[in-house]
C-alpha cells in the first residue's frame, strides 16, 4: 500500500495528489486514525489446522470474498480516466461489494450496467428532497444492492489544502498547479481525452443547480442540508425500504438511535479525518458501538486501514467488515483499474496469511481474546 502511495505521488500532480491526502485543520485525525491500530496487539493460537482458510463473510446478506469494500470517494476521474468504472469493476473481479459516490464523476447508471455484482449509493441529503428522491428512484431501477447516507458532513470540514489549491468542480489548475501538471504529461494527457470532470449525479439530476466553475467547499454547503435529523432519515429508510447503512457514526447513543429506527449497518468513520479534526480514531470506538448494537445491526470500520492485520484487528473487535478509502485512490491514481485490482488484491492475500498465522480458519474464529491490550473494554 505504501508503494502504491509513493507511485500516485510521482505520477499526480501535486495539487491533485493532495486531494487525496486532505484531511481537516492540522489532520490530527488522519495521522491518528492509522497510528491507532499499532496499539492493538494480535495473539495467535498455533498447532491449528490452517490448510483451509476461509476469510468471506457476508455484508448485508451480500456474500464477498474478504471482509474488505470498497468505500464512497468523490470525483475520480481526476485521477485516472478509468475512474469509477474502473474502481466498480475491480471490485466486482475481487468478489466484494463497490459503493458509488453522490459526488462521483460517474453516473449511477453507467456504474449500474457496468456490472451486476452487489452496489451501494451512499448519499448526503440535499436541500431539494425532489434530488434526493431522484437519486433513490434512480437507484432503485439499477438495482442497487443498499444505500448509506453519511452522517458526518452537515458542514464540510476545514480542509486547508484544497483551500489553498483552490480545488474546483470540474477541477482547474491555477497557474502554479498548470505548471506542476506540465511536469506529469501522462496524467495531463489522460485528463484532457476524457469527457468534462463534474459530480454528475448532481448535474444531470432534474432541478438540480449547476457546479460548473464552483469551488468544491462552496459547492457542498450550498447544497448539503445541514439540518438534517433522525426523522429524515427514517424518511429514506421508508421510501428505499431496501438495506440500508449509516455511515459516520462515533457515539454508542446515535448507533443505538439508527437501529431503533431500522438500519442494517452502521459505518464507525470519521471521513478519514476530513471533518472534525481531534475526533477519535475509528478503531477506538469501535468496540463501545460493537456492544451498544451488535448483533442486530452489522458494523463496519472506516478510516485508516492500511494493511490485512488492520482489517483483522477490526474483526477481532466486532466489525463485520471494513472500507478502505485512500488505499484504492492510490492505486487508481497509479494504474488505473490494474493498479485497484493489484491493491484489492495485495490487502486479500494478507488476511488469507494473517488469518492463518493468527490460528483461525475463518473469521468467525475471531474475537477480542485475539487482542492484547489493557485498554479494551471486556
């Protein structure tokens, strides 16, 4: 995942590269969300059978090959021209389920007949309830498998970066970016053969307002709703009736809240430290939200995953899966649709490994006595 990391660095330009890497204020959150899961140690049991290790598992009644899905990620086409498409299709090769974007580059329709494998829309709500139905109708008739509204973005978090890099919808370089995108003519090539970049699912939506030409932090708040409540989202569990996740959940209260009112999942996240900065690392709350919850609703982990035993340590604590996020933009960014497959791979065969190292078969055989450390609740 590292190389990958580097290679995207080498092959962007700098003020596209730290698209990926924004995160808010001073990215305590960031740093802390990774550095976290070196506090949990893994103990293994030997002398098992381990000539038979199984790592899938199901996520919403949807069987995948590893504990490991593909998480919501806005415009990627800025990346790579394979973008979305690319990203879905990876996915589907590994067995595990993609989740589209409402700020995606790509259509809910195009990722839709792209593949026929299980899909989520993860949506934000927007100020005009005829966009979001919209989105939800579409949804519907591509059969997608779930939607997950993110819950942790009433405002967009102070991400200094893009400020500064004046990231824009579609992207434009200012004239220091255009002279360090000069430097990158395999990107610069990709970028100007492929259609105009945009969030189209918000264009091409009837009544929808323009994005042409805005900056991304004025766009969001101008058309995210921030006074949003449970009941709007009971709203959408309603006209959906299909699975349903939430994901930005950090309080064992607001976990509770979203199973009472009828979600299948809930997502531990903090937008990979993109919004509120100072918040707790995902691993860490994970196990308070497994207990308030678990097992009536699924519970995955977002933010900060970077390798398989993070993916176990996960597990070990109650998730159901996990969702990675930078890991696949960079390898997209690094070779398109081979270079996510090479990732997704890459993160698969180290839970096969780290499964069998650990004495366990499946992920069933996983629970907290596979961790030491003082500190986890009992």
């Amino acid at each position: 995942m590292h190389d990958f990391r580097r290679l995207a660095r080498r092959r962007l330009p700098r003020v596209i590269f730290e698209a990926i890497e924004a995160a808010a204020d001073d990215a305590w959150t960031r740093h802390r969300n990774t550095d976290a899961f070196a506090t949990y140690e893994l103990s293994g049991r030997y002398l098992v059978d381990v000539s038979n290790v199984d790592p899938s598992t199901t996520i919403l009644g949807e069987r995948v090959a590893s504990p490991v899905m593909i998480a919501p990620t806005a415009l990627n086409r800025v990346y790579h021209p394979d973008g979305e498409l690319g990203v879905a299709r990876a996915a589907s090769a590994a067995g595990t389920i993609y989740s589209l974007s409402a700020a995606a580059s790509t259509s809910i329709e195009a990722i839709g007949q792209a593949t026929d494998t299980a899909k989520w829309f993860q949506i934000y709500v927007w100020r005009d309830r005829g966009i979001l139905r919209d989105f939800i109708d579409r949804c519907r008739e591509q059969r997608y498998s779930a939607l997950c509204l993110t819950v942790d973005s009433p405002v967009l978090g102070n991400r200094e970066i893009d400020q500064r890099n004046g990231i824009q919808v579609p992207p434009r370089l200012r004239l220091g970016g255009m002279i360090e995108a000069a430097m990158h003519p395999r990107w610069v090539q990709g970028y100007l053969r492929q259609p105009r970049i945009d969030m189209v699912n918000v264009t091409a939506t009837a009544g929808a307002p323009g994005a042409a030409g805005a900056e991304l932090s004025d766009l969001v708040s101008s058309q995210i709703d921030a006074s949003v409540t449970w009941r709007d989202l009971e709203w959408m569990i309603g006209y959906w009736n299909g699975p349903f996740a939430v994901k930005g959940i950090q309080h064992p209260g607001d976990a509770r809240q979203a199973a009472r009112l009828g979600v299948g999942a809930i997502v531990v996240s903090n937008h990979g430290g993109r919004q509120l900065d100072g918040a707790a690392a995902t691993i860490d709350l994970l196990p308070s939200i497994v207990d308030a919850v678990a097992p009536d609703v699924e519970v995955l982990l977002d933010s900060g995953i970077r390798r398989g035993t993070d993916v176990l340590k996960a597990i070990a604590l109650g998730a159901r899966a996990c969702m990675i996020g930078r890991p696949y933009l960079y390898g997209l960014a690094a070779g398109g649709e081979a270079g996510v497959r090479r990732v997704l791979d890459l993160i698969q065969a180290e839970i096969y490994r780290d499964l069998a190292l650990l004495g366990c078969n499946t992920l069933d055989s996983l629970d907290r006595s596979a961790i030491a450390r003082a500190a986890i609740p009992t």
